[in-house]
C-alpha cells in the first residue's frame, strides 16, 4: 500500500491520487492558473448529443459530425466521450475504439460551457473549476428548462479523472470566457452582465470572481458577441487568443449587417487595451461565413417542445469559424460549404503554422446552436 500524503485540504496517495475532493479555497490562493488553449493538452472532454428537441431528426447527424470532431481531435491527443446511460450502445457503434466512453448524464452536450475549467500550477498538477449553470439565461431568457443533469456535469468529469475541484458560486459558461494563460482573460459584458446570469454581482465583484477562479489579472471587456448568438454573446464564437498577445477575431466588411457595428466596437476596445503583460494586442480578422439561415426542412426536422427554446426556420444562425478546438499540433475547425471557408482555413493555418489544420462540415453543430469549441473541453497536461 502506498503512503499517505497529508495535503491542507485533502489526502493523496503517494503516485496516484484517491479521489476527487472538493477544496475550499481559490484556485489563486493555491498558485494555480487557466492555461491557454495553445499549452499542451492530456485530453479533450466531449458529450454526445441526444435530444430530439435541439438535434434534428433525434440527433442522428449532428452525433455523425460530433463522431467526426471527436476522431479528427484523437489525431492529435486522447478524446473521453460522456454518454448517457441509454445512448452507450449507439456511441459505441458510432465512434472508433480511440474515443473513450464515459457515462455521464447531461441535459445536452456542451461541454464547453457545463464542463469543469481547468486551472494547473507550476508543478502541473491539475484541478478543475465548477461553476453554476443556468442553461444560459435561466426562466429570463434560457435554451432550456430543466438542467438540473448539467449542473452535475463538472463534477463527473472531475470524479472521473480523480481531479481535485474548485465550487466557484457564479453563474458561468465557459464559452465565456478566453484566457491567454499569462493573466488576460476576454469577455463580453452581453454575456456576464446580462442580469439573466448573476443580477446580484457588480461588474466589479464578476471581475474578483474571474481573478480568483482563474488567476488572471487583467479582463478585457468587449460589448456584445455574435449577432444573434442566443448564448448572449459568448465570446469563443466571436474572438479568441492564438497566442499570447495576439487574437483572431470575427468580422464582416459588410457595413450593412448589423455584425459589423459589433465587430468594430470590439475591435476598437481591443485596440485600446493592453494585456497584463503590458502588451499591445495584435488583432487578426476573420471574414464571417454567410449570413446563413435555418431552412424550414432544418426546422421541421427538430422536435417543438414546452420549456425549450424554438428554433425556426428563417432564424439567422451564428455561424463563426473563430469557434475552433486549439489540440495539440492540431486545429479543428468548423466549415460551412461557404464561399469564405477557403480563405478562413488560410488564415488559421497561417495565424499556426506548427499545426494541422483540420476542417469539418459542422452546419450540423450550428444548428444547434454552437459549434466545435462549445462542444468540447480541454484537460491541460504536460
Ligand atoms: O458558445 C458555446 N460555448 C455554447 C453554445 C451553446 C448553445 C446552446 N444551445
């Protein structure tokens, strides 16, 4: 048997840890920090879509494609899949043995946004943050209701690799935020100052939040995100870092779209920033594919229920080849069978000329809602 390790707030075992513990301080009390999304990884989360009343024709295509994100990440590191218990059966017949299947309960599959941040430190341990879910928006304005599944997603995740967590009490997806890894960290204010999310904080109380949850210094307010991104705004559909002091974002020329007044205006306050390194921050462009719509044989397809937001056909969708997975050595990136995906795979592959850049039809995600960087979760590693 191997001995014991008395740590401040848990036991470890010497070699490999026990179990998952919940901690009772701040990933900043305890030196650890969000890496970038470019630092290496050990693995990416995932969860397999399901209801009928999001998924056109009882999720059929969108799990194809998410079977497709899954293996073109498993190129570049180790993909987990959560399943719900009576979907393992088919995600076992969709997906290659590669992909682990974990079972995992979820009201739908976004891992990004329901499943834990990880924060390390220097000794690349790894912990994972939890924090509240509201199914973006709550009864005022949410996708759906209940998400009393998601809520314990984090945890699962958490409880499965036997990684310690952090219970941070504020309501945040994690496509809401972007770090760089060196204390910069990107938002929206149409996204965390929406009172849909955490009426009861100030501005300034969701900035201490960030800071102490994700080690950051310096946060970097943009207005809103994607027209008609009905996450209000998320900020991985709209600009995320390449590196250090440096950031791809979502743009249109088209003066006449209302996209453009949004992109200008994030375009000027990141021009106007610095990071928390004291950086001027270099901002890459990347023209919107589209605008695309929801085609009313795309509508049809998708169960109408109570208590779920409708998805009608004619509704603008908030298609952004900024919603991207950074692996290791790799980029997935979502493509539309638009005239820009030409020049938007270009400009990745140019902005990380050190990996692969790997596209995938991905209307299917959009339909749903999101697209391949809201459908998974990276584990940091060494
Ligand atoms: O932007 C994301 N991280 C997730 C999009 C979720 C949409 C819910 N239907």
């Amino acid at each position: 048997m191997a001995a014991k390790m008395y740590c401040r707030h848990h036991v470890i075992f010497e070699g490999k840890k026990s179990m998952s513990r919940i901690l009772g301080t701040t990933p900043r009390q305890d030196g650890f920090r969000m890496p970038g999304e470019f630092e290496p990884h050990e693995k990416c989360w995932m969860l397999w879509p399901e209801r009928p009343d999001n998924w056109r024709l009882n999720a059929v295509p969108a799990q194809n494609v998410f079977s497709l994100v899954a293996q073109a990440i498993s190129r570049f590191e180790p993909v987990a899949m959560g399943v719900s218990k009576h979907q393992i059966e088919t995600a076992q017949n969709s997906l290659p043995s590669e992909i682990e299947i974990v079972h995992i309960e979820s009201d739908d599959s976004w891992m990004r946004d329901t499943g834990p941040t990880f924060v390390k430190n220097d000794s690349n341990e790894v912990r994972g943050v939890d924090w509240d879910f509201n199914a973006w928006g709550g009864l005022n304005g949410g996708i759906y209701f209940p998400w009393d599944k998601d809520i314990c997603v984090a945890k699962e995740v958490l409880k499965h690799g036997k990684i310690d967590r952090y219970k941070a009490c504020i309501i945040l997806e994690g496509g809401a935020i972007h770090t760089d890894g060196e204390g910069t960290l990107i938002t929206t204010e149409e996204c965390l100052l929406n009172p849909n999310r955490n009426p009861d904080l100030s501005k300034t109380q969701i900035e201490n939040h960030l800071k102490e949850y994700l080690n950051v210094e310096k946060i970097i307010w943009l207005g809103k995100g994607v027209f008609m991104d009905e996450t209000d705004g998320h900020v991985d559909n709209l600009c995320c870092f390449t590196r250090p002091g440096e950031v791809l974002l979502h743009w249109t020329d088209d003066k006449t779209d209302p996209q453009y007044e949004i992109s200008c205006d994030a375009f000027d306050r990141l021009s106007g920033s610095v990071d928390a390194k004291g950086r001027k921050i270099k901002i890459h462009k990347i023209h919107q594919p589209g605008p695309l719509y929801m085609t009313e044989a795309e509508s049809l397809g998708i169960e109408k229920k109570p208590n779920v937001a409708p998805r009608n056909d004619g509704n603008r969708l908030a298609a952004s080849y900024v919603n991207f997975y950074i692996a290791n050595n790799g980029i997935v990136m979502p493509l539309f069978d638009d005239p820009h995906d030409k020049a938007a795979m270009e400009k990745i592959k140019s902005l990380f000329p050190e990996r692969i850049v790997v596209g995938i039809y991905a209307r299917e995600i959009l339909l749903g809602g999101g697209n391949i960087h809201c459908i998974t979760q990276q584990q940091p590693g060494v």
